[in-house]
C-alpha cells in the first residue's frame, strides 16, 4: 500500500512560514520513512484574514505604522517559496472563481495540450539544463486534476489562468531538479524562464486585465498600553491573523475545506495520513466528519498537533460537528486518529477526554513556554520517532 502524507498549516501562517515549516516536515518524515510522499495544504492567502477596507475600522491605523507590510520583492519570493513546494497552487486558487463557458474551457484545455515552448525558451532550458525536467513538468500538468477544475472558471481572454500555467510550469521544473540534486538556478535565471513561458502563453499582464491578487495579512486588536497607543497599527498587523484567522474560519470554513480536500483527492497512492496543525487540526476534523464532503475516501489516519477541536467541540462550536453529550464520530470518519498536544501551549487540547477510544493522545514536551510552544512541535524528535511508529 502506497501512503501519501498532507499537511494542513494552522492559524496565523503565510507563506514563508508555511514554506519552511513543511521542509521541516518533509526532512523529519522521510528521514524515517523514505518512501513517504509528502504534500501541504497552503490555505493562508486564499482563506485568512485581511482588511478589506486598508485597516478604516482601526483606530491611527497608518499613523501608528499600520500596513507596513513586507515588500513587493519579499512577498513575490515568499510566493515562489511555496510553488516549489506546491506547484499546482494557484491553479488551485483559481477554481474560486466563478464557472467559464465550455468553450472558453475547451480552448485553454486545448492551448495547454499543444504547448510547446518556442525556440527561445527552448534554448534557455537547455542552457540551464532544466530541458528534461521542464518536459516532465509539462506531462504532470496535463494530468492533474488541478488543471481541468482551473479550466472550468477560465474566462474570454484566459490571461491569468495561461499565467498560473506558466508559474506551475517553471516551480514544477525547479522544483524537480532541486529533488534530483541540481543546484537551485539564481532567481534571475528562475524569472527569465517565467518571463519566457509567460510570453510563449501569452500569458502578459496587458494593463486591462486582473492579476490573481495574493491576500494581505492583517486585523486589528485592541491594544490598551500606552506603546499599543503609539504602534496599534504595526501590532494589529502582527497579531491579528492568529485569531482572524480562526474567526473567519467560523464564518467562511466551507472554501478551506473543499482546499484540503482538493489536495487529499490528488494525493499519490490509496492512503492518506492527514497532518492538521491548530486550526488546520479543526478544518481537517470538521471536513472528515461531514458526510457530504468528497475526496477523502483515501484518508484512513488523522493527525492533529496542538490543535482546538476538542475545545470547540465542548462549547458546540464546530459547523459539522455538532455536540452531543456522548460524542460519537461518524462511521466514516478513520479509525484512526491521534492527537498532539503540549500542557505548555495553551492553543492545544487533549481529545480522548471528549471522543473517547476512537482517538490517541500524544502528549509532548516542546521545551518551550506559549506562545512559542505552539509552533515547536516540528523540531521535537521525540514527538516525531512517535509519529513515525504510529503512521506505521
């Protein structure tokens, strides 16, 4: 039986951190189990937080430096950082929109079937002796199922559904050789091949049309101190989406659900190991508990690690799960479910107390006090020499 490993990042996470935090999972993971595929659910841009109206309900939000965000350049490379890890991320990002007609589906289709890069790219691949790779690349995205649910929200000028194409194609290439050992090209070599596929697609932004806009992080808290007076702004930023997160999740959970599930479905293999971290452990219980979602038929074992389903069960607050008294899960949820948590990070919750047998605790000593306990799970060797023998 061939096993797949997802993970779901939790709350408060964008993409740099999502980037590196499944590094270190995939380093941790396969340094056991070598045979594991490893993949991440990134849900941070799409479905988290932001402030639709530039931070109006704050109080001298730009005054006291609200919205000095990272900039333009760290924000395009945080992006590129999760494509080598997700290559088919923004085209996922683009089943959101709202359906196309089947002829504008049928050509994009059509487009992506015959491309074949031009003389000038071809050249270049082969400078950076990314040829072979970049071929491969082409032959996986004819496949995924992520390119056919893209297609059918593709609109009558198709430009940034044939740009996602060219960003998966590139990631999906340097991805690919960094696995077979090729040294990582320099970010100027990375553009410079975008810039070509993107012109074989003509795939350019032409001024009239709308980029897939990535989401900005940020909501604000009450801050009562004098310094919260003079910086509300700067630390609303960065203390906002670990519980706007979680908010808008209650509000809006429907759309992360059907992205984790998007991913579990185009997991290699007939098993799944979902890996759910804080409000990534919730989403994951909440969408194997609907019996109405599809694509998690493969999930066969459920981890949560500090996670507050639990907690949000007690107090009736999980969507799809509504609370009884004598907490039973439904019989397709997995029979196999263990739960992480640490007595020091006070976002985390035992989970055999309220499901009973059906679930395993794990509990662990991060070494850490909160809030950093929270996010140390993934360098505790002890937890994971756990995990792997329980995976199995």
């Amino acid at each position: 039986m061939y096993r797949s490993v997802v993970f779901v990042h939790g709350t408060g996470v964008r993409a740099k951190k999502f980037s590196e935090t499944l590094t270190r999972i995939k380093g941790k993971l396969q340094g056991r189990a070598p045979d594991l595929d490893i993949r991440g659910v990134y849900w941070g841009d799409a479905h988290g937080v932001r402030l639709n109206l530039g931070g109006l309900s704050i109080p001298d939000y730009h005054r006291t430096h609200g919205g000095e965000r990272e900039s333009a350049e760290d924000a395009r490379l945080g992006h590129w950082a999760v494509l080598y890890l997700d290559p088919w991320y923004d085209l996922r990002l683009l089943r959101l929109a709202p359906d196309a007609t089947a002829r504008d589906e049928r050509e994009f289709l059509a487009t992506v079937s015959g491309y074949r890069p031009r003389p000038h790219t071809a050249a270049a691949l082969r400078d950076a002796g990314l040829d072979t790779y970049f071929a491969l690349a082409l032959e996986d995205l004819r496949r995924t199922p992520e390119l056919r649910s893209a297609a059918k929200t593709v609109d009558r000028s198709g430009v940034q559904h044939r740009a996602a194409v060219a960003t998966a194609l590139v990631a999906h290439t340097l991805a690919a050789a960094g696995r077979d050992g090729r040294t990582t090209p320099v970010g100027q070599v990375r553009d410079t091949l975008h810039s070509h596929v993107v012109g074989d697609l003509s795939a350019q932004d032409r001024g009239g049309e709308k980029p897939f806009k990535k989401v900005a992080v940020s909501l604000a808290a009450p801050i009562a101190t004098w310094y919260g007076r003079q910086h509300r702004g700067a630390m609303s930023d960065g203390a906002a989406p670990l519980t706007g997160d979680i908010l808008r999740y209650q509000v809006h959970g429907r759309g992360m659900r059907e992205e984790i599930a998007a991913v579990v479905a185009s997991a290699p293999g007939d098993a799944v190991t979902l890996i759910g971290h804080s409000l990534g452990g919730i989403a994951c219980v909440e969408l194997l508990a609907d019996a109405a979602s599809g694509g998690t038929a493969k999930v066969d074992q459920l981890i949560t690690v500090g996670s507050q389903a639990s907690h949000l069960y007690e107090l009736d607050a999980l969507a799809c799960l509504p609370f009884v008294r004598e907490a039973e899960l439904p019989a397709g949820f997995p029979e196999r479910w263990l739960n992480v948590f640490d007595r020091r990070d006070f976002l985390s919750y035992p989970a055999q107390p309220v499901f009973g047998t059906r679930v395993q605790d794990l509990a662990v000593d991060n070494g850490q006090p909160f809030i950093e306990s929270h996010s140390a799970y993934w360098d505790n060797d002890a937890m994971w020499e756990a995990v792997t023998a329980w995976i199995g």
